[in-house]
C-alpha cells in the first residue's frame, strides 16, 4: 500500500503534535532518576554543568565573567566560554528558571531536557521536509529521540554542538526548497551558535563534505539552487547585508581566542598533549592523542555491550526497529536520497578515521586537523543522525511499495512473516537480556500485515500509535538497566558551594611537614595558566598547596630568578617557611628597593580584614583593596598571573609583575592607598556584552518570524 500523505495536505498535524509529545514525554520517563537528582552526570557533563553554572552565577549578578579564580588558581574564563558558548540565548532559560527560584540543578536539567526536544523537533521537522512524510519523519525523530544520542547530554556536551547542527540543515534545506526570511535568519542564527561553541571546524568538515556530495549527486540543480538564492538576496538586501554582518560579528570572540593563544602562550592544556610536547600551541593536539581513540573505537567498544542489562554511557544504540528497517531496505528501491546520506556518510567516515591514509593526508595539509581531539564526535554529531535519515528513506520505500493484487499482498505477508521470525532468530543469537526485543519484532510483524491489508488506510491515528509502541517499548527497557548501572548522585558539585564572595584564604590545611610536601603529587592538569603549571612542575604540591592557602601576602624584599635555572629548593624552602623574600622575574620589580635594616623574617600573611588591609569591591574580572602599611611593601596576590591583568594604583596604572613563579605581584607604599586589579579591557568586556544582545536579539527576531509564519499557516 502507498502513503500519498504530504506535508501539505496532511490532515492529522494535530495527532501528530500529539505523538511526538508522548514520545518525548516517554523519553523524559526513560532518564527519570537524572532528571529527579537521583544520578550524578558524568565525565565531561560535570565540568559542562560547572561551568555553565559559573556563567550563569556571575549573569546574575551583572557580571560577564572573563576570569575564573576558583580553576587552578585563575585561568581566562573564555576557553570555557568558547566551548559551551555563553552567547547562546537558550541559556535564557535557566536564567529565567533561576530568577523565579528554582535550584540550578533543577534549571540545569530543564534546559538539558529542552535543548534536547528542540533538535529533535527540529529534526522531525528536516525528515519531514526531506520525505514529504509524517509518518517518515515521525519515525526518524523516535529513532534519534531514542538513540543514545540523549545519553550524552548526562556524560557529554556533544549536544550543544548537534542540535544546532541539526538545525542549520533544517533551514538550509526549508531555504533551498522555498526561500524565505525566516528560513534564512534561522540559517545564518544556527551558523552563528555553531561558530561560537566548541571547536567550529566539525561543522565546517560536515558541512564542506555535504556540498561535496550534493555536487556530486544533484550537479544539474545546482544553478537553479543558486538562482533561487540571488533572487532571495536581491529581493531581501538590507536583511541579508544585517544578517552577514551578525555572523561576522560572530567570528570575533573565536578569531580573538585564537589569536591570543597563538601569540601569549600563557594558556595551558597539559592533557592534550601528554603524548606530544613539542606542539607549538595549546589548542592543537598531538597525531598521537588524536589517533588514540577514534570513530572505529567507539564502534567496536560498543558492539562488544550485547547484554544491555550491562547498558552505559558512550554506547551506540539505536532502537530496534531501526534495525528493522535497515535489513528491511534492503528489499526496496534506492532512491538518490538514500544514496546521497549513505556517500556523505562513507565520505565522513574515511577522511576523520585515523585507519585511513586521507585522514593523515589532511592532518598533515589541513591545518585544522590538528585541532580536532576527539574524532570520535563525529560519529554523534553526524555519523548516527545521518545513519537515521538513512533508515528512515529505507522505510519511505517501504511505506511507498505498490501492492495492488491480492498475490502481491499474500506474498507480501508471508516475506513480512518469514523477516520477523529470521530477525528473532539474529536477536536471539546476539542478544541478551531484553524482553521487549522480542515484542517490538512481534508488534511489528502484525502492524506490517495491517498495513498491507490496508486496514490502517482510514485509521491514521492508529499508525501513529502503533509506531509509538514499536518506537517507545525497548527503550524503556534499555535505559531501566541505564538507570541501575549510573552513578548515583554524590552530592553537590563543584560551583554548587559558596565561591562568588571574596574570601582570604582557600580552606587548605596547613599542617604539613617539610618531608610530606616533597613527597605529594600534583594533579592532573586540564587547563590551567603556563606560570602555575610551572610552579607545579618545579616545587612539590605539597608546598604549592600550603604556600597559596592564604591569597594575599606583603613582603619587604624581593629577589630576581629566571625560570630556566633559579634554585628549587631554595624557593620552596622560602615558599614553606613564609620567609620575607618574594621572588620576581621581571628587572622593572627591582627598582627603588627597601634599604631598612629592621625586616621582619617572615612575609605577612593577611588572613582578614585590619587597618592595614581592607577589601573593597571584588567580582571575578576584579578586586580594589585599600591598604595602610607603615612602609613600602611587595603584594602577591595568590591568583594566577596573566598579562592581560592591570594594576592600578591611586588611579594610575602602574607595573603587575609575576611573583613567586605564578602569581601576581606589585610594589605598594606606605600610607593609604586604594590598589586596583583588573583583568581584560573594558572594550572586550562591553564586547561580550554587545554580542550577547545581538544574539538574543537575532533570536528573538527569528521566533517572531516563526510565530508569524505559523499565524499565516493556520
């Protein structure tokens, strides 16, 4: 039997609505102990959801946070910032949950659950521009809905990267097929966050290898595709001109990271490179780290969970209908469709595996190669939705079989038959421990014999019902076992304890021997300052640790090192006994030396507020102190050194040096005064700012054009 139903003349949009919500709602039943705080996130979700909640924190309080004090004793805030991309406007909805006075972690899991329905609304939405088929993209949406695509959101961020992809080609297929405003603010809006968020160039490799198959394949349409765009822009010229303008703007804050950590080299990121330490930045990463795991790995590390009552994180799994409609396909006609999402797919495949020698051709050619860490994203951001696609144009030909005769039906219904029952025997073979495997298959091969006999014909509610259990069952049973095997909830996470207010020492203990602090040892580095993973490198944590407990001393004397060949022992000796002498590494801190013979033998450790040392204003980019010494004194400041931090005195800026390998230092004297640091310019603050309100504002625009386009619709 053929479906003729469109997307046009579908008469059931709002049985549609209806399912694709029970879908959702049973997905949101299958992940129910994270979104009751029942289970902890894991791996990267954690620092994801820390520093989310770090942004978010200092948003409501009025501040952009270009600095984060609490990592490793200070790092710049915009290596986080570019990886979660704090211009996104969906983040307005935590802000929202947040200013009404709900927890963050339950604002958190509100917007992981909405993030997540709205790519796949809008994958719904592509499969159906794609197919011209409800019922198609009814089913695409549950398979992906339902993958393991959604386990990441609790172990990964690879979602904040996906579902604005799959929005791009929502929008860019709407705008080719029927070229309007909001197709193309969506278009440039989407191109926009994915610009802005992670590393860009998995977007730019998925999108340049997707030009390259439709030329490939739809080469004849390409000048009408071209033309239809130049009728668009010359009918439409300011808003693209804004549009091209916005995206532009886009670039900077990328451009800028780029570029300041290409020039400084003050940013560190030891585990990148802990095969490889002879790379010249820190954003690239060693062939030997990036072909340590890769696409084909995840893959195999996957196939080997067959008992899914072992069921985990970062395991490709894909409903069982899906494999139904894979084998099922094999029996139908190939439409050039599937054969472009199958090359695409093969395509994307060979050039990220490090198995293939074009992989190495383009690591070595392709100077953002050596950017890319984690090959094996690729596989989640467009390997599997395109795997879906796939499926669900095998099952666009199955719904479009003609099967007029009466013989056609009854042999029809006995392949259907014999499928289901070989299918039983492969899950029984290779399967084990899920119940509503064998359901589905069961379910299925009744449906399908329905389907041929045309009893679904005038009963479409019932179809979509019936996709809705052959979609939901096994889920529910899989991510149970999720469910049992994850983490339980530990307690609060790191940004969940009080941070934001100014306090003078890190709560260390420090009571500690000489001999326990030669004997500690650091930790594991993932992004700190150059200058604090040299002082790791070069004294014992152990010292590291109780030196830096309190943030602020004052010292009568300093003393010049250089950092190849300065005497360690000498220095951590000092750093442990508090001794009077802070050591400098810049000639200009040398000036105009304290000659006074009455020097006490140890620094001063402010460890509150007095006369002589008052805290008057502190957010994370800043903090102006007044101080009172009776003479001229060094400050080190316990927070990281960075040379985009400025001192200033009194109003005037005067020389921020760093002092005591890692930390930053300043001459002060005697008397009042008001001493003032802060980090960035007031330029690429206000920047930051601007940007933000450009991007809530595009987005508002292009839900008013939605909202419009709806209006008109109905």
């Amino acid at each position: 039997m053929r479906t003729d139903q469109t997307i046009q003349t579908n008469p059931e949009s709002k049985n549609n609505t209806f399912f694709v919500g029970l879908l959702f709602a049973v997905w949101v039943f299958c992940f129910r102990g994270f979104f009751l705080g029942k289970l902890a996130f894991d791996s990267d979700a954690i620092s994801y959801y820390n520093h989310i909640k770090f942004f978010i924190d200092n948003l409501l309080q009025g501040v952009y946070p270009l600095w984060d004090p609490t990592w490793n004793t200070g790092v710049p805030n915009e290596f986080f910032l570019r990886r979660f991309n704090g211009f996104n406007p969906l983040y307005g909805i935590i802000l929202v949950l947040r200013k009404i006075g709900l927890p963050h972690l339950t604002s958190y899991l509100i917007f992981l659950a909405s993030y997540y329905f709205i790519g796949m609304s809008g994958f719904y939405l592509l499969a159906k521009r794609l197919y011209r088929n409800v019922y198609v993209a009814y089913v695409s949406c549950g398979l992906l809905l339902f993958s393991s695509l959604g386990t990441r959101l609790f172990d990964s961020y690879m979602l904040l990267i996906t579902v604005p992809l799959i929005w791009f080609f929502y929008y860019l297929t709407a705008f080719t097929q029927d070229p309007k405003k909001v197709y193309f603010v969506g278009l440039i809006f989407s191109v926009m966050i994915l610009l802005t968020t992670y590393i860009p160039f998995y977007f730019l490799t998925i999108f340049l290898t997707f030009l390259f198959c439709f030329v490939l394949l739809y080469f004849r349409r390409v000048k009408e595709i071209l033309s239809r765009y130049l009728q668009f822009f010359k009918g439409q010229k300011i808003l693209v001109v804004v549009c091209l303008v916005a995206l532009l703007a886009s670039l900077v804050p990328g451009l800028m990271f780029f570029n300041e950590v290409k020039s400084t080299g003050e940013l560190s990121l030891p585990q990148r490179h802990s095969y490889a330490q002879s790379e010249t930045g820190a954003i690239e990463v060693g062939i030997e780290t990036i072909t340590s795991w890769g696409i084909l790995e995840d893959i195999v590390y996957s196939s080997v969970f067959t008992d899914f009552r072992k069921f985990k994180f970062a395991i490709i799994y894909i409903p069982v209908f899906g494999f139904l409609l894979f084998f099922a396909g094999i029996f139908t006609k190939v439409s050039r469709k599937v054969l472009f999402l199958f090359v695409w797919g093969i395509i994307l495949f060979i050039i990220n595996s490090p198995h293939t020698p074009i992989y190495h051709f383009l690591h070595e050619n392709l100077f953002y190669y050596s950017y890319f860490r984690n090959l094996h994203f690729f596989l989640w951001f467009a390997l599997l939705p395109i795997l879906i696609l796939f499926l669900s144009g095998q099952f666009n030909a199955l719904l479009e079989c003609s099967l007029e005769s009466d013989f056609k039906k009854g042999r029809a219904i006995i392949l259907v038959g014999a499928f289901h029952l070989g299918m039983m025997f492969l899950i029984a073979r290779y399967e084990t421990g899920l119940v509503t495997s064998y359901v589905v298959l069961s379910m299925s091969m009744i449906f399908s014999v329905l389907y041929i006999q045309g009893w679904f014909l005038k009963r479409k509610g019932f179809f979509l019902f019936a996709l809705f259990l052959v979609l939901s069952l096994q889920p529910v049973e899989v991510y149970t076992y999720l469910n049992k095997n994850a983490v339980k909830s530990y307690g609060p996470y790191r940004y969940d304890r009080p941070y934001l207010g100014f306090s003078f020492d890190r709560g260390g203990k420090n009571e500690i021997t000489l001999q326990e602090a030669y004997q500690s040892s650091p930790p594991s580095l993932y992004v700190a300052t150059r200058w604090y993973q040299m002082i790791l490198a070069k004294i014992p944590f152990g010292i590291v640790r109780k030196y830096m407990n309190h943030k602020w001393k004052a010292y009568d004397q300093v003393s010049l090192i250089n950092d190849s060949d300065f005497d360690s022992k000498e220095v951590s000796e000092g750093l442990f006994h508090n001794e009077n002498m802070a050591y400098v590494h810049e000639e200009r801190a040398m000036q105009n030396l304290n000659k006074s013979l009455n020097i006490a033998p140890w620094a001063q450790t402010l460890t509150a507020e007095s006369d002589d040392f008052k805290v008057l204003k502190y957010d994370v980019n800043q903090i102006k102190v007044k101080t009172n010494f009776s003479q001229r004194k060094f400050l080190v400041y316990n927070d990281s050194y960075h040379s985009k931090w400025k001192a200033f005195v009194n109003g005037k800026e005067v020389d921020l040096v760093r002092a005591n390998i890692g930390f930053k230092g300043l001459w002060v004297s005697a008397g009042e005064n008001v001493v003032y640091l802060r980090y960035g310019t007031r330029q690429v603050y206000y920047l930051n700012w601007a940007l933000m309100a450009l991007f809530y504002g595009l987005f508002g625009y292009l839900i008013l054009l939605t909202v419009k386009g709806l209006s008109r619709y109905e």
